[in-house]
C-alpha cells in the first residue's frame, strides 16, 4: 500500500471567542494516498470546514493549533512559514471552494485569474498560459472555453462557474485535490453533471482527492473511504462499503436513517436526529454523543469513549463499538 500524501495526525484546533477558546477540532486523523477519494462528513458545525481549511493552511486568523499537525512532503505544514505556505498552495495542494462566486475576483475576467493562478509555472509565456487554461477548460466540459476566458464570474450560470473553479483548482496538477461541498449551490441536475465530472477526473488524475461535504450521496459515489465526523472529532473512519453498510458507531447509523435516499415510503416528516451539538466552549468531558444517542449509558456521559479498531481499516470512537 503506497504511503500517504498528506496526513492529519492528532489535530486539534480552537477559536478564540468572547466565551473563551471553541475546540472546533479536536484530536483529529486523517490520511490520503495517491490516487484516492476520500469523504469526510458531518452535520454543519462538526468541524469539516476547519479540517478542510487547515490541509490548505488557510485557518482564520483567530484559529489556534493546540495540538498535532499536517504532514506534507515530510513537514507539518501547519508551522512553515507564510511564504512556504503560499508557494505550497495551488502547485501541491489546491481546493475547490463552495461557492464560485466569492472564489473568483469579480472584477477581473476568468482567463486574467486562470492565468494569474499559474503564476509559479516558469517557462511559459501569458499566451502559453492562457492556452493552457482553455484546454483546462474544456477539459472540465465547458464547450466554449475562449469565450468563456473573456467573461467575468457573474457571466457564468452556476454550472459554469463549478466547472470553471475545478479547472482553476487542477490547473498546476496538485498533489491533493480539496473539494468543499463542491455541489451544495447546485441545481439537481448541475449536481449530478459535477459529480459525472468528478468521476472522470477521478480515472485521470493521481494525486489524493479529499471531499468535504453532508451530502452523503456524493461521497458514495466518488469515494473508496469516509470520515464521519461530529463535535469536531472523527467518530468513525473506514471504507465506503463498511461505514454506509456496516456502520458502527451510532451517530453514523443516525446520519445514515436521516439520508432522504434511504427512505423507500412517503412521510409527511423527514427523520431527524434529537437534540443538538454540544457546546464546544465547554465540551463534555463523556461521549460528545451521549446526549443525543439512544443507548447511551452512565459511562458514556462521564468517561471519553476509546477509537477502537472493528475491522480492517475500519474505527470507531465508541464504548459500544466492539471488534
């Protein structure tokens, strides 16, 4: 098995705040290999977003690393340098962001940016780059790239503009390929073409593809393995197949009930999981999920439950989760 690209190792992660340090992530692992997609899902405010910020080194300026790191190329990047980071971002690591619109300058055209984008490739002239970024272009499916070069962001549909962000995100074929809920603004049908998409990019591209998202359709379609992830812990890790089909922890088996997907009668009421996060201010010294979890005991609400390994590749942070 090839060793991995880039890898999260005991992350932890807080935001200063009014009410004192929030532990958005907390003791997080995570570990790509080339030529691997892998998911990592949640409910909104279960520390997706930082995960995804921190493989890109682009955490907020009131974020703080408490412990552990980011392992890239033999370094944490996470402790390099502002302009160690900056030459990394794009050329070994680049990400599709959630929205297009606030991705691309929307006073500059979309070929001014893609060339911009290629800034440290040497050797090529602007008009080599430009080539470059219309075969890119068309590459991702958009059928008429000139044209689309000399259009500004607001000129794009939504489709588009998703296609247009992927192919600036592969334009200096990355090391690892970050997708934040790459079809949250999209339509049914533009959500199913930029997932086609990404399948084919999938066949032709080598490095590791990390997608973040809730959608847990998408992650069965694209990738091999999935981190669930909830109160800024990974709860459970472990192939495609044996999480969706198999899932061990019981937060996992609740995301999998709420999934539209799965219900196969009409109900005038979508399931839904009780109760809310815990507050990451003061998380709970037990279970995070105990609150919220149908067979919690006494012990899952005073003692952190252990990450158990319960089958090849496959964990679970849980008392319950047995091998």
């Amino acid at each position: 098995m090839s060793e991995a690209l880039i890898k999260v190792d005991d992350l932890s992660i807080a935001y200063a705040s009014e009410e004192g340090p929030l532990q958005a992530l907390r003791h997080a692992t995570l570990e790509a290999r080339a030529g691997e997609a892998i998911g990592i899902v949640g409910e909104s405010g279960c520390g997706k977003s930082t995960l995804a910020s921190a493989l890109i080194t682009l955490l907020a300026r009131n974020a703080r690393v408490t412990s552990g790191g980011v392992q890239f190329g033999g370094r944490d990047i996470l402790s390099i340098s502002e302009e160690e980071k900056r030459k990394l971002r794009g050329r070994h690591i680049a990400m599709i962001f959630q929205d297009p619109m606030t991705s691309f300058n929307p006073v500059l055209t979309i070929g001014e940016q893609l060339v911009d984008f290629q800034g440290q490739r040497e050797g090529l002239s602007k008009s080599e780059k430009r080539q470059q970024a219309a075969a890119m272009l068309k590459r991702v499916g958009i059928a008429d790239p000139g044209r689309c070069l000399d259009r500004y962001v607001h000129e794009l549909s939504g489709g588009m503009r998703q296609r247009a962000a992927i192919a600036a995100a592969l334009l200096m074929a990355p090391d690892v390929l970050v997708a934040d809920e790459p079809t949250t603004a999209l339509d049914v049908t533009m959500e199913a073409q930029i997932i086609h998409l990404l399948r084919e990019l999938r066949r032709d591209y080598n490095g590791a593809i990390v997608i973040v998202t809730h959608h847990l359709g998408v992650v069965g379609e694209l990738c091999d393995r999935v981190y669930v992830m909830y109160a800024g812990e990974v709860v459970e890790e472990g192939s495609t197949d044996d999480v969706y089909h198999r899932p061990r922890h019981p937060y996992t088996r609740a995301l999998i009930a709420c999934d539209p997907a799965n219900l196969h009668e009409q109900t005038p009421v979508l399931p839904t999981i009780p109760g809310r996060l815990p507050d990451l201010v003061n998380p709970p010294s037990g279970c995070s999920f105990a609150a919220r979890c149908p067979q919690a005991s006494a012990r899952c609400r005073s003692v952190a439950p252990p990450y158990v390994e319960v089958g090849p590749r496959h964990a679970a942070r849980c008392h319950e989760a047995l091998p």
